[in-house]
C-alpha cells in the first residue's frame, strides 16, 4: 500500500513537470513569434522607402503608370538594380540580313513576347543608359516595316534600351516630307515619355552588326555609315542619311531639322549643315561595324527629287533659327498602338 501511495505522488511530480515543461515550450516559442514578426515588419517597410521602390518599378514597369510591386513578390535587397554596361553583354556581332523571306507581324509579335503595347521595352537585369526614341518616317512602306521590326527588335533588346518605336505616317497623297516627318516624331514620343535620346532611322535601312548601338553619344552620331548600295563606305564625307542619333540636347541646340524640304534629297545635308553651324562634329561607328543592308526598291510616287533642295541647303545658316522644332505645325489624325510599334499618322499640309 505505501509502495502504491509513493509510486502514486512520484508518477503525479513527473506529470506535474511535463505539463509545466509544456507551459513553458509555449511561452519561449509565443515570446520568439512575437519578437520575430515585428523585425519582418520593419524589414517589409525598410524595402519600401522611396528609393528601392523607385527602383523596382524602373525594372517592371514599361508603361506610364507605375505598377505597384506584387503582395508576394520577393522584396529584397538584392534586386537594387545596377547601370547598364558599356558594352551589353549579349551583343553577338556580326548578323546575317537578308530579304528573301516573307516575315509577317504575327512572326514578330510571337518572336518578341518582352515588348509592352506601343513598341516599347526596358531591359529586367539592369537599368539602361538611356531612353531612346526610334522614330520612323513611313508612308506606303509596309513589307518593309516588318523586317525592319523583324530585325531590329531583337538587337535593341539585346543593346539593353530603354525604348519605344514611333512609325510616323504621312496621310494622304501630299510631297512626303522626310525631315517634317522627323520633328513630329520628336515631339509625339515626348508627350509619352521622357526620352533623352532620338534615333531616326528609314524604314528600309538594317543594321549588320548589333555592336553598331542605336543609342546617342556626345556628338550627334551617324549610324548608317557603310551601306551596302554605297559599297559599304560613305558616299561623301558628310552624308548625314539613312540612320542616325540626337540627344534632345543636340537636337534642341539645332532647333530640330528643317519642315521645309518637300520631295526627295537634301534634308539630310541641311540637318548637317546646322550640327556643324553650331561647332558640333559628327560621331561615327567604325566602317565594319556600320554596315548596313537596303531594302532594294523602286522611287516612290509623290516623292521626286525637290528642285529647291540646292538653294535651301545654301542657306542653312539664315533658316535654320526659324525654320524647325520651333515653327512645326501639323495634325494628328491617328494614333494606333500595336505590340510591336506606335504608328502615327499626321496631316503634314502642303508646300
Ligand atoms: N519614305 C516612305 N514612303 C515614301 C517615301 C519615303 O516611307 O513614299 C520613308 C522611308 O522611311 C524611306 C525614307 O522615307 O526609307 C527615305 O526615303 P527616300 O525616298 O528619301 O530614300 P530611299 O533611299 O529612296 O528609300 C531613294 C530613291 C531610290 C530610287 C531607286 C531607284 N532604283
Ligand atoms: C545626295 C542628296 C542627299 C541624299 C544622298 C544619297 O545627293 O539628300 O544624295 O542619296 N543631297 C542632295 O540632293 C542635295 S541616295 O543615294 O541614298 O538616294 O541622302
């Protein structure tokens, strides 16, 4: 009997020491909870302080309004994103272009699933040197706008820009006007987004050479340098056609291009004449990375040489302060968002 009685009050201080060895679990594992959700918290609101926010936003983001970060997106601080390098890391050289193949848009939008409506991309491992606008002047030149998208998309990608295309289309069956064109693309792609660099490139002009950036340098820069139906060099020192780059602060110094040259020819020499008026010099890719390929084709109607495009480009220097950015008028008569591009098309007037 006092053999059961002992076992009894030994089995009841045993028990009596799990529970209060229970107890005591909870209390430690309750106390490390609590302690331990208020430092995520404050590790939560250190992630979005203004800086780091702006900086994640920069790296999804490719449209005008800024998408707040995903409720279970990893917020962390390894995804500061760094500049861009000098030299995009996925560069591959020299590339093979040619125009035997149909390509069609449905292609290109299935090639590029990256790019935002509008024609618009932003590198997502760092953040680009510049915001660069390509601005197109286009009339009646589909098949050759798709291999430009064809081609040029995915080298811009691969340049890490922050980019978007503006096809700008003349309506009607005016004299086209090249350099008028040009301005309204500045100012179009302005009123979306603030770009610092203008890359102006005719639509059936390809680069054969992505290392050939189409970005913009300390002085306006001319991209199209080694053309194949000019045998690959320049056709004269300075030319100043085809493809080529402005800053906004080189194209404002310049007061834009000229809105007066209607009809083929001499546009470009004058947008040369006012670089060199104002002391700038002409920036160029070296002759092999420069190459380029044409789209071959016939003169377009409503676009024969302009008889007074010698007299104009005499008087470059008188012109050019009210003649460009400053004097451009026109109307947008539509603008049409594609994956791929923007298209814009505008009443430029007449003559
Ligand atoms: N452009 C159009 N539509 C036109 C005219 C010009 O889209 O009707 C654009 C297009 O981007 C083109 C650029 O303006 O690449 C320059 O056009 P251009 O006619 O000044 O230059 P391009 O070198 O042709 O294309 C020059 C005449 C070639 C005659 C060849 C005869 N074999
Ligand atoms: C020059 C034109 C430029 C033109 C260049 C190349 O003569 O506008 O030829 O033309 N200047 C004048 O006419 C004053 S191309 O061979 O590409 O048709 O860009």
């Amino acid at each position: 009997m006092r053999d059961t009685t002992l076992n009894f009050s030994g089995l009841h201080r045993t028990c009596s020491l799990v529970v209060l060895l229970c107890f005591l679990h909870i209390f430690v594992t309750v106390i490390y909870y609590v302690r331990n959700s208020d430092s995520k918290q404050a590790f939560v609101q250190n992630q979005q302080t203004p800086q780091i926010h702006r900086k994640l936003t920069e790296q999804k983001v490719t449209t005008e309004e800024p998408r707040a970060p995903q409720a279970n997106a990893p917020l962390n601080v390894t995804e500061k994103l760094e500049t861009c390098p000098d030299n995009p890391p996925r560069l591959v050289g020299p590339l093979r272009v040619e125009f035997s193949d149909p390509v069609t848009l449905d292609l290109v939008r299935s090639q590029n699933p990256e790019l935002q409506l509008g024609g618009r991309f932003k590198p997502k491992d760092c953040i680009a040197q510049q915001k660069v606008a390509m601005i197109i002047p286009f009339r009646n030149r589909d098949e050759h706008l798709k291999y430009w998208l064809y081609y040029l998309h995915p080298i811009l990608e691969r340049q890490q820009l922050d980019y978007g295309v503006y096809v700008i289309n003349q309506e009607g069956d005016g004299i086209f006007n090249r350099a008028k064109l040009l301005n309204i693309g500045y100012a179009e792609a302005l009123k979306e987004y603030d770009y610092d660099c203008f890359v102006f490139s005719d639509v059936d002009l390809i680069p054969m050479d992505d290392r050939n950036i189409y970005k913009c340098f300390s002085q306006p820069r001319h991209l199209s340098v080694s053309m194949d139906k000019f045998g690959f060099r320049l056709p004269y020192t300075q030319y100043f056609g085809g493809v080529s780059s402005l800053s906004k602060t080189q194209y404002l110094k310049i007061n834009g291009f000229p809105n007066n040259y209607w009809g083929w020819g001499g546009e470009d020499d004058d947008i040369f004449n006012r670089i060199s008026s104002k002391g700038m010099s002409i920036s160029r890719p070296d002759g092999m990375i420069g190459r380029c390929r044409m789209i071959r084709h016939e003169r377009d109607k409503k676009n024969d040489p302009n008889p007074q495009r010698f007299d104009r480009i005499a008087h470059t220097r008188q012109t050019m302060a009210g003649d460009g950015i400053n004097s451009l008028k026109y109307k947008v008569v539509k603008v049409e968002k594609d994956q791929l591009f923007t298209k814009i098309t505008v009443d430029v007037g007449n003559p």
